[in-house]
C-alpha cells in the first residue's frame, strides 16, 4: 500500500499495483493507475478532489469537502467502468454507487 499525506495542496501521479489512500489540506487533484482500490481525502474548507486520466482496478473511495470531478478531456475509470454515470464501485463522502462529473 501506498500512503500520501501532505499538509498542502497537492497535484499527484500515482502508479501502483496495489492500494493507495491519498490525504490532503487543500485540493487535490491525482491521475494515475492504480492496481485495487484509491481512497482519498480532502481537508479544508471548499477543498476539492479532481480526477485527471486515472484507472482504478477495484473501488475508489474519496471524501472531500468540495466539489469531485474529473478534469475536462480526462477518463476516470473504476473496476473497468467509467465514472460519469453512477458506478457501484464509487464512493463519494459516505454515498455509494454515484457519478463523478466531468468539470
């Protein structure tokens, strides 16, 4: 498992076989491949969460107080399904089986 804690915002590139949880104080904004599940939180008032090209193989979970999004002209991809139509492998502050919009 990989663990990313950082104390501001952060922009992130992430390529694992395995799980990764990601824990923000400001925005976040994360691309990559990752092998079994993402789980990522945000912290901080209006802070958000945004998806660029990113392939999740089995659920992705994500709290933030702001907006969740993909970025325009990227895919987010969860357990092979795309995210912009609800996915049961997607979390989004405790609610699953939702989309993810595209900003």
């Amino acid at each position: 498992m990989i663990t990313l804690d950082s104390s501001a915002a952060l922009d992130a590139d992430v390529t694992s076989t395995g799980a990764v949880s990601v824990t923000v104080a400001g925005a976040l904004q994360v691309s990559g491949s990752i092998g079994t599940n993402l789980t990522t939180v945000t912290t901080g008032s209006g802070s958000t969460t945004t998806f660029g090209d990113t392939t999740v193989g089995n659920s992705l979970v994500v709290t933030s107080p702001g907006a969740v999004s993909t970025a325009a002209g990227d895919v987010l991809m969860v357990h092979g399904m795309g995210t912009t139509t609800p996915n049961k492998r997607v979390t989004v502050n405790g609610v699953n089986d939702v989309a993810i919009p595209v900003q």
